[in-house]
C-alpha cells in the first residue's frame, strides 16, 4: 500500500524548504535529470510523464528526502510483495517499511510496474495520455496517497513548472486513444470475470486492436565498439541514462550495474563516459600489461577506462580496498 503523502510527501518537502535542511536539487534540477526517463516510461507504459514528474518531485521532496537519498524510494513505495532491500520509516505509523532499490532508476521502473500491474489503477488508461489532470484526481480517488489535496498538489506542479510539455513527446496517432498498458488490462479483466487475452497460435501474447506507434519507442542507436581487451562499449551522449542503453541492448538493469562498477549511485550519465555492455576482463591481453597513472585516479576509473575487473585489478596489485586512489606515475599490474 502506498504512504501517505502529509508525512512522506509533504512534511520531508516542506523541511527541505523551510530552512531546517539545505536542499541539494531545485525543481529543475530534479525535472532536468529525471524528464528522459518519464518520457521513455510514458512511451512504453502510457503513464504521462508530467504525471510520473510531479508525482517523484513531490513524493520525494525533489530528491531530497531521506527516503529518495537512502534508500532511492522517489515514490514512497511500501513493502508489500517486496523481497528486496528495505528501509523502515515513520509515516501512517511507526517504523513502516519502505522498499529500497539499488538506484533511483529501479525505483522509476518500480513506479511505472506499480501503477500497470495493479488493477485499482487499470481505470486511468482510459484517459488520452495528455490528460494530466484526470490522472491527478485519478491517482487521488484510487487512493494512490491520503493527502486530500493530492490531486490539486499535483495539478499545481505541472502547471507551474509546464510539465505538459513533456507530454508531447507521444506520436500523434496515439494522442486521445483510450489505450490500456498490457498488464493493467489483464489484470483488470481478470478481475472482472472476463477472459483476458493469453497467446495466439504462435505462442506469443495476443496484441491489442490498438497498438502504441513504436516509431515513438525509436531513440537514436549508439555504436558498439570493442577497446583493447575486447570488451565492448558505447559512449555516452547528452541525456543517456542506464536504463536507455539497456533498453537499446536488451540488458537488464543488474547487467548494466555490475559491468561498469556502479557505485556511486548515479542513473543520468555525462557525455563521453563509458558504458559497457558486456563483463569485463579478469585480465589484459597483453602481457605484463601496466596502467601508469598520468595524473591521480581512482581504481575503479582505471576498472573503467581499461575494462578490466575491479576485483581483479585488486588482487593482481595487492590493495586491501577497492577504494584506492593512484598516485600520479604509479604503475599498476592489468595482467
């Protein structure tokens, strides 16, 4: 069951606000780092991304609150079902427990599966995609928060910061149709008694009379390339995020993570940075292959520039720690 939104919602955005805690992101921030992703999820599950915006900044203080920063809850998602990490907090009572992701994408995805999959929400794909303020007062009466201001609170936010804009990102074609994401549409049939549709002959999942254009699901591919160890990699480019380049290559999120030694937690990449989409090596090619540091680096951007293990280049060089910083003209064993 979702929090309710006077404790998690309001009181952590009002601190930050208030003075009590300096806020590390603005509204803008927050819409800047965060608008890719609405627009891929509302392509893909027919939530309107001015929706999935506000309802982060405000659930999650605009980042800011303890739940989105420990435990990257941007949704105030409760426990239930839920066999992850968890993070207990006080809301409607005491100590409830809170889902915790390993990145604040999983929570976006989170989201998008929770409103698709539950049929108390199947009623809102019923509203063309760029109809924002019926979703509000939609979420509202399914009970997505108790704040009776919810709907308002929302409505108010995407005016103000002009989030409908981001709702235009939908082809023409699919603008005003009455269109069900796949799951809520099954799961809503089946809780009315009617039969919903399973596999055609060809033992693939029935499709919808009404299709989504996938032209809008297009997004321009990046160019696999191979470095020296034969890992392969792509460059990222203004606006990527993880979850776009596993999307393009079909990896999941744990796959994209763990190739490139994500530990700082962070979902929006910088342009020029390396993501691979393949495990790295235990090794170099070469023999008695040397990385010699021209300026102090971390291991772990080492890891990354030479696509060689973390834990391997630990071991090979003695370091207790994977937290090491080479010093400038140190040289460190890739083989």
């Amino acid at each position: 069951m979702m929090k309710s939104l006077a404790i998690v919602g309001f009181g952590i955005s009002f601190s930050v606000f208030g003075g009590q805690t300096p806020a590390k992101m603005t509204q803008t921030d927050y819409v800047n780092m965060w608008s890719n992703v609405a627009v891929e999820h509302m392509l893909t599950y027919r939530i309107p991304a001015s929706i999935t915006l506000a309802q982060g900044l405000l659930e999650s203080g605009n980042g800011n609150s303890p739940l989105a920063t420990e435990a990257n809850n941007h949704f105030g998602i409760k426990c239930s079902n839920w066999t992850g990490d968890k993070m207990y907090f006080d809301d409607d009572a005491k100590g409830e427990c809170f889902r915790k992701y390993p990145s604040a994408t999983e929570s976006y995805n989170d989201h998008s599966l929770f409103l698709t999959q539950k049929p108390r929400y199947a009623g809102l794909f019923q509203f063309p995609v760029d109809d924002y303020k019926n979703w509000a007062k939609g979420l509202k009466k399914a009970g997505y928060a108790t704040h009776p201001e919810y709907a308002e609170k929302l409505i108010d936010l995407i005016e103000r910061l002009k989030l409908y804009e981001y709702d235009d990102k939908t082809a023409p074609e699919t603008k005003g149709t009455e269109i069900l994401a796949s799951n809520a549409k099954e799961n809503a049939s089946s809780s009315t008694g009617t039969k919903p549709k399973t596999k055609d002959a060809a033992g693939n999942k029935a499709a919808s009379s009404m299709k989504i254009d996938e032209s809008c699901l297009k997004y321009e591919t990046h160019i696999a390339k191979e470095n020296k160890n034969d890992v392969k990699f792509v460059v990222a480019r203004k606006g990527d995020t993880y979850y776009k380049i596993a999307k393009e290559y079909e990896l999941a999120m744990w796959q994209m993570y763990k190739y490139n030694n994500f530990v700082d937690k962070k979902d929006m990449l910088e342009p020029g940075d390396i993501v691979y989409i393949e495990p790295k090596r235990s090794r170099a090619r070469s023999k008695g292959a040397t990385y010699v540091a021209k300026n102090d680096i971390t291991l772990i951007e080492i890891s990354q520039s030479e696509g060689i293990k973390l834990k391997s280049l630990v071991k090979m060089n003695g370091y207790t720690s994977e937290n090491v910083t080479v010093q400038k003209g140190q040289k460190v064993l890739l083989r």
